[in-house]
C-alpha cells in the first residue's frame, strides 16, 4: 500500500492562514468519510489549521456544485473542496449525474473566481470507489485538497501586484 505523499505536493505553498470549505455528499458516507479523513489529513499535512477547515454536507453528488457555489458566494473561504462519489449503475443516471456535478462545479468556481477542486468519485464499481478512498496517496480526497491548495497559489501569483520588472 502506497503511504501518504511527501510535503512536495504543495512546494513553498504558505496554507497556515487559508479557509477551506469541504463540501462533502452524505450519499455512499463509508466512501464519501474516507475522502473527507483523506482531505483532512492533506490540509493537516499542509499546514492548514483544523480550526479553518469547515465541512459543509449535502445530501448527494448533485447538490455539491449548488453548496460549493454557495460558500464560495460568501468570500469566507480561499478554496473548496467537493468530496463525493457517483458508482455506475444499470440506467444512464449516472451519467447525467456524473456530468451535471462536473459541470456545475466548474460554473461555480469559474464565476466565482474561488479555486474549487473536484473530488467526486466516478467510478463503474464498489470496489473501484473503495481503492480510491483508501489510506495514502491513492486517496481521492487528499488529492482533491492538494489540488485546491495548488490553485490557491496559482490564484494569488496571478493576482498580487507585481514589483517593477519581475514576472508572475
């Protein structure tokens, strides 16, 4: 089994004062907890204090993009973390579901202007769900929080005044 990835995963990122949001679905919560532990234990990694993480549940996958949209709205968070997981099954509902979630949460951080990160499983089985929400790098979640920590620092080198001369 992989363990957990080495501090390169966010070089010279300073997490210490960063808000972040886990929007998390309470559909398939055995595999929707593990992402979130996953995501928490990289914000922890990273610096980010326990006191500035704040979990917002949702029902499904489905109303992720609508409460990722929302706490981003409110300018109380640097980044947002969507955690769930759609598992295929035997009607095309997920792939409705599977493409509307991805859609809606690119809408909401392109208009918000609020790094979110995509952290919802799409996966044919069970098993498949349980590989990607196990312990270490192979984890989802972990991966979607450094994922949102990266862009909050691709955010601010973009947008902070630059010195005469010096380049982004």
């Amino acid at each position: 089994m992989k363990t957990a990835p080495a501090a390169q995963d966010a070089p010279g990122i300073d997490a210490g004062n960063l808000r972040i949001a886990l929007v998390v679905s309470a559909y398939h919560d055995d595999i929707t907890g593990a992402l979130r532990a996953g995501a928490t234990a990289a914000l922890e990694h990273a610096g980010v204090r326990g006191d500035a993480v704040a979990v917002i549940p949702v029902p499904g996958a489905f109303e992720i993009p609508f409460a990722a949209r929302q706490a981003a709205e409110t300018r109380r968070f640097d980044a947002i973390v969507c955690l769930g997981c759609v598992i295929r099954g035997q009607t095309p509902h997920y792939d409705y579901i599977a493409s509307a979630v991805a859609h809606g949460i690119m809408i909401a951080s392109q208009t918000t202007g609020v790094p979110i990160s995509f952290g919802v499983l799409t996966t044919n089985t069970l098993g498949e769900a349980v590989a990607r929400s196990g312990p270490g790098e192979a984890n989802k979640g972990w991966e979607a929080a450094m994922a949102a920590l990266q862009l909050t620092d691709v955010k601010r080198r973009l947008t902070r005044p630059r010195a005469s001369g010096s380049a982004a």
